[in-house]
C-alpha cells in the first residue's frame, strides 16, 4: 500500500468508526436550548431595531490605544459593532477626556456614562472585598480565576456586590502573570526589603509594608523619573511587553519574577440600568464580546511578554528570584494582611471564603498536572 492508499483508507476508517452507531433517530441537530445552562437570559423577542442606533458611552482608565489593555477595548467595541450590524455603537473615552481616569466607577454607577473598562482593584476603598475581584498575591492564575468567576462562584458575588453601586460587571480580560518588579540593587535576603522605597499598590503593596517596604503610589508618568533619580528603589509594573515600554530597564537594571499578582483580572462594568434597558440582542452581543475580550487579552498579553522577554535578554537585563527567606515572610504577610481584612470586613471574608476554596481545589490539581509538567518540560 503506498502512502496515498494508506491515507484514503485510514481516513475512511477513521470516518467509519466515527459515525458508528449513526442511526436514523440520531440524526438530528443538536437542540442547544436544551443546554443545562441558566435561563435567565433567553432571547424571547428579535428586539433590534436596525434603524434606531443605540449609543453606549464607555470611558477607560487608560489613555488612548494603550497596548494590549486600550487596544483590546477597541477591539471589542468595533466588534460589537460589527455583530450588532451597527445597531449598537460603543463611543470610546480615554482616561481624562469624559471622566478622570479613576473616576469611571463614580461617573458609571451615577449614569453619567454607561459603562467603564478599568480594575476592580482601583475601588477597593469603596469596598475592601472589591480587591478580591482582581485576583490575590500567591492566589490564583489568569486560568484558574477565570474558572473561579465562570463557574465557581465568582461572578455571583461580584454582580450581588457591584449591584448595590447599580453595576454590572462582566470580566474585560487578564493581565497574566505579573512580575515581581524592577530594583536599582538586587535583593539578597529579607534584610535588603527593609525601608526600600517601591511604587507597588493593592494587596500586593500591603504584603510589602508588612515586610518592612515602604509603598509609594505615584502616577504612570512620574515612575521612571523617580526610579532614576532615586526617589524609589523599585517599581512594579505588569510584564516584561509593558514594562519594556516604560524603560525601567535602564534605571533598574534586576528584574525579579513575581507573585503578587499572577493573573490580574479586568472590568468591564455596565451601569446596571443602562444595561438592563438594552434589547436582549445587544446584551447578548456584549456578553459573547467581552469574552472574546478576555481571552484575546490573556493570550495577547502572552504572545508579547514572549516577544519583550527576548529584547529584554538582548539588552542584558539580569532576570532574578526573590530569595527564599523574602518569599516566606511575604506569605506570612499576607496570611496577616488576610486576617486583617477578614475581620475589619464581612464582605471581604464573604468573598474570600469563596476564593480560598477556589484556590484550595485548583492548587491540587494544577499542582498535579501543569507543576508536573512545567518542571518536567
Ligand atoms: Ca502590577
């Protein structure tokens, strides 16, 4: 048998065993409204009006086509302005040019725009439970939060929370795994953490001041000037495709993996009347965009940390791991900063209850099948 004959004949083999057992009465499409999924949001009515334009207004934290995050942003709205066939047109606002950048929670929930793209982390002087939402120091994975949002509970709580600010939130993609941040001297032992002056916010940066860091919250544009001049000793970021653009390289030289922020997740929040007032069309259009948007964003962020990581080597930047003794104490820190939380807040213990046995489950199994193979590879 030549290799052509071979191929004809295993590929009709192949074909044979796959439509075994087709008989007459299963020949039949697949009825989806079956699907055990929730019924709440079923098409009951074409509700489209293709002549009358419906307008969204959706103001960003970022500025215009910032890499990645913005560009993905309008991606989803030009996508949904395809799908909708124009029907429904999502007007895009920078930072600063409708609302200030970390005014869009205030201005969404009070019906000045319709919706915003920013991070759940920002409002968590709103509500401390609020920083949960974006993921945790040594907590989840860009995978295992969206498993956790989707279909373990996450995005219940999320809703029930945001609901009483009159929001919506749906998941507006991932950062990935973040890195642990550029120093100007390397960090040998625990000792080198203490009094080092480092723009780090969130948990993370409350995991540090329990480590003996001073955090320091700056602007975006006044990081790499402080870095240089010694203001800071260190800075985070996001990954090395972001990070390289900030140029931190060349003030910082020792860039540390990191586990403050392993897959920091973003918003995409609907004030809740406005959403609630769309056809049913649209809010399907939006929920199959935004999670086009979510996963283009997680696996983009990817495909250029990739890419930036390999520029970085060529410009001899000295990648580093924190020392054994930092990451022990920032575990202690954090059990710390938890139980702290937990008990200033019902709403952060209520929310984190969810998320550590999320995180209890999930560590076992990716323990048991992506450790093993990663360390093996
Ligand atoms: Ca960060």
């Amino acid at each position: 048998m030549n290799r052509r004959d071979f191929l004809a004949t295993t590929t009709t083999a192949s074909l044979a065993l796959a439509l075994s057992g087709c008989n007459q009465s299963n020949r039949q499409a697949i009825d989806y409204s079956k699907h055990p999924q929730k019924k709440d949001n079923v098409i009951k009515a074409v509700n489209i009006n293709k002549n009358k334009k419906t307008v969204i207004k959706l103001a960003t934290s970022w500025p215009a086509h910032y890499p990645i995050i913005g560009t993905n942003v309008e991606k989803f709205a030009l996508r949904v302005n395809q799908i909708s066939g124009g029907s429904l047109d999502i007007k895009l606002y920078p930072k600063n040019t409708l609302v200030p950048a970390l005014a869009v929670f205030d201005a969404c929930s009070s019906g000045q725009i319709d919706a915003f793209h920013s991070g759940p982390y920002y409002w968590k002087g709103k509500n401390s439970a609020f920083s949960l939402y974006s993921g945790i120091p040594f907590g989840l994975t860009a995978e295992e939060i969206n498993s956790w949002m989707l279909y373990g509970g996450g995005m219940e709580l999320w809703r029930e929370d945001y609901a009483k600010y009159n929001l919506h939130p749906f998941v507006g993609g991932n950062t990935n795994i973040q890195m642990g941040g550029w120093y100007r001297e390397p960090i040998k032992s625990l000792a080198d953490m203490q009094g080092l002056k480092m723009r780090i916010p969130g948990l993370g940066g409350e995991v540090f001041a329990k480590m003996g860091v001073n955090p320091i919250l700056l602007p975006a544009g006044e990081i790499y000037t402080s870095l240089e001049r010694g203001v800071i000793d260190a800075t985070e970021w996001v990954g090395p495709a972001l990070d390289i653009m900030m140029g931190f390289y060349k003030v910082a030289p020792y860039y540390y993996s990191g586990w403050h922020e392993p897959g920091s997740i973003l918003e995409l929040t609907f004030n809740k009347h406005s959403f609630d007032k769309l056809a049913l069309e649209h809010q399907s259009i939006i929920e199959v965009a935004s999670s086009e948007l979510n996963s283009n964003m997680t696996h983009e962020f990817h495909h250029e940390n990739i890419k930036a990581l390999q520029k970085l080597n060529e410009l001899n930047v000295t990648l580093l791991q924190f020392p054994k003794d930092v990451t022990k104490e920032a575990k202690r820190a954090l059990s710390e900063v938890i139980k702290e939380q937990s008990s200033k807040s019902d709403d952060f213990a209520r929310v984190y209850a969810s998320v550590e046995k999320h995180l209890n489950l999930s560590k076992e199994w990716s323990d048991t099948s992506l450790r093993y193979f990663l360390n093996e590879r």
